[in-house]
C-alpha cells in the first residue's frame, strides 16, 4: 500500500502565515497541551539508512518504534537492515539473543501516518529534500498527539524554516544522528529559534536514554560537527592542490598528528567528494563568506567524475 501524498493542501497549518520567525522568538503554542516529561513511544518517517538506525537505537533501549515509509518493500529493508545488525550485535556478545528478540517485538511499521497517532515523538528521516519534508509534516501532523513532538534528522535544511511550516513550532526540534546510528556515540540537539525549553529537555533526555551523547546546538548551515569537518576536508584539498604533500602524506599527517581514525582525503572519498562540494556551496551561499569558497581541486575532481568509492575513483583509486 502506497503513502497518500496527494492531499497535502488540504492539511497546510494556518497558524504560521505571517509570522517570522525573526520578529516572534517565543511562538506561543496554538494547540493546548500539556508539555510530555517522558517519551515512550516514537515514530519514524523512513525506514532508510537513518530511519532504520534510529528504530534499532530506541527498541533496544525498550522505547516503542513505529518506522513510516512509503511502500511495504521499504519497510522489509529497513527491518532486515535492523535485524543484520542486531545479529551482528549478538555475535559480537554485545547483546543477547533475548535482548535481541525482546528488541524486535519492539519495532512495528506502516505505511500510514495515521500509525503515529500514539507517538510521543515522530523523528522525520526521510529523503533530504526540503519540498517533500514540508509535505511530510503538514501530512503527518493531523495525526499526532497535541502533546506531540516533531523532530527532524536532517543534515542541512534549517529547523527553525520546517518548525514554521508546523502547527507546533516551538515542538520542533532536530536530532541529528550520525551514520551508523548504533555505532555512533554522538546527537546534535539543534534548537530552532521557536523550540522550547521543555520540548528541548524531553529530547536532549531521550539522547540520553538511547546511550547517546547529546550536543546542544542553535540552527544555522552545518549545525557544528559537520561546520568544522567539512571545511577541513575542503582545505585538505586545497593542500593537497598547492602540491605541499602528497594525498597519502596529508592523511597519515592528520591521523598520526590530530589523532583522527581516518585521514580528510579518505573520508572525503567515504562521504562523496560532490556531496563535500555541495555542502561548501551552501556555506558559501548561506554565509555569504569567501572563507568557505570550495578547492579548485575539489570541484575539479567532482567535474571528472572522481567522486569517491562509490565512482570506483576518488583522491584514491578503488
Ligand atoms: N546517511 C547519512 O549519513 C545521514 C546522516 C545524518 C543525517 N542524515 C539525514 O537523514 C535523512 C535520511 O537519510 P538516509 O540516509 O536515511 O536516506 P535513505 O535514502 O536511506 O532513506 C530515506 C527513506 O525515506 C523514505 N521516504 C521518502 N519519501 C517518504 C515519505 N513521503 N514518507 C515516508 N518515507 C519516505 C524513502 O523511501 C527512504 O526509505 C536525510 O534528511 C539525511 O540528510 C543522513
């Protein structure tokens, strides 16, 4: 069965029209509602790479998860990504085959947005694409509780814009996990100018539920972690461009030198090196800063198709 996405008009907040975030700092919620102090149940949208990660994270932390995606097919991905990687978890003695089991009666899924009406929390982690998580939002959100907080896993589209397309803008918060969600330690709790206080110490607390370590972060380009990495990737190609060591050098300098597990280049090869020039080209815009200009190299390895493993060619050759 299809997700319904046709109706989008009909379900467009009203509240919003007109107010900027700018001028209105405190948005005074419009539904009432009793802030939640504890999150039992969350929802996902997309059962993705991310989506997938963020179910596991909350089952086996005994959280109910309800992953949304748009067809069944997706669905059976996402679960069996889930259950490959709690098999792994068990092989390595990390979980037992009981917590295993007890984690997957845990995770149930739809593709209906109506299967979050008892959602305490929906995190949207469906495609990054600004057009289609404002349709998501004003879709889902009939659906939720009043009570209900709306979170987004997005890497680069502003909370505080999507916060305002909702009914709920100081409700709205991001969450961004890092990939693979159960491996990685760390959440950026990003508070967009309307989120709230309560709405930001129930997340920051579920981070923290989940066996993560929570960041609080304001909206802006790149949050922090992915502000500071990705220009040091940029300028890793610029070094390497002036000719002053070659690719191999400039990596092990910044393994051996700054401790990293893996050197700029290699990681821009890991990332893609068009999404690196992408996401320099929205500093670059949102900052109006030439700071953020991208390496000639860079943008010249991106035009030869070198792109990274996933072109079989990137600084290194797979
Ligand atoms: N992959 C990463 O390393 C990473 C890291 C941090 C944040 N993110 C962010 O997480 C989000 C998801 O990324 P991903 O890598 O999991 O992508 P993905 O392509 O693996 O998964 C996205 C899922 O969203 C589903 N989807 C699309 N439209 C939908 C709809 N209308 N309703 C429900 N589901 C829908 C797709 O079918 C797909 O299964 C993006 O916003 C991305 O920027 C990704």
């Amino acid at each position: 069965m299809k997700l319904e996405l046709k109706s989008a008009q009909t379900h467009e907040p009203s509240h919003s029209k007109g107010t900027h975030p700018m001028t209105s700092p405190s948005v005074t919620p419009t539904t009432p509602h009793t802030p939640l102090s504890h999150i039992a149940c969350v929802g996902i949208v997309g059962s993705g790479t991310m989506g997938s990660g963020i179910a596991q994270a909350c089952a086996v932390s005994g959280i109910k998860a309800v992953m949304v995606d748009i067809s069944e097919e997706a669905n059976q991905r996402g679960l069996k990504a889930i259950r490959q990687s709690l098999e792994r978890l068990v092989s390595k003695e990390k979980l037992t085959q009981d917590q295993m089991n007890e984690a997957l009666s845990h995770i149930t899924t739809s593709t209906q947005y109506e299967a979050f009406e008892a959602a305490d929390l929906v995190i949207e982690a469906a495609t990054e694409n600004l057009a289609l998580k404002i349709k998501i939002l004003n879709l889902l959100e009939p659906h939720l509780k009043a009570n209900a907080i709306l979170a987004s896993n997005t890497s680069s589209i502003s909370i505080t814009q999507l916060a305002q397309v909702t009914q709920r803008a100081d409700r709205f918060i991001g969450m961004h996990f890092f990939n693979p969600v159960p491996m990685m330690a760390l959440v950026e709790v990003i508070r967009g100018l309307q989120t709230s206080d309560a709405t930001h110490q129930v997340v920051h607390d579920l981070a923290k539920t989940l066996g993560k370590t929570p960041i609080t972060v304001k909206n802006a380009p790149g949050f922090v972690v992915n502000r500071i990495l990705v220009p040091m990737i940029n300028e890793a190609f610029f070094v390497l461009g002036e000719g002053l060591a070659s690719a191999e050098d400039i990596d092990i300098g910044m393994k051996l030198g700054c401790n990293h597990p893996i050197g700029p280049l290699a990681l821009a090869d890991l990332v893609g090196l068009d999404v690196c020039l992408a996401v320099m080209e929205v500093y670059f815009t949102q900052f109006a800063d030439s700071k953020y200009r991208a390496a000639p190299l860079l943008r010249e390895m991106v035009a030869a198709g070198r792109l990274g493993r996933k072109s079989g060619h990137g600084v290194y050759a797979y």
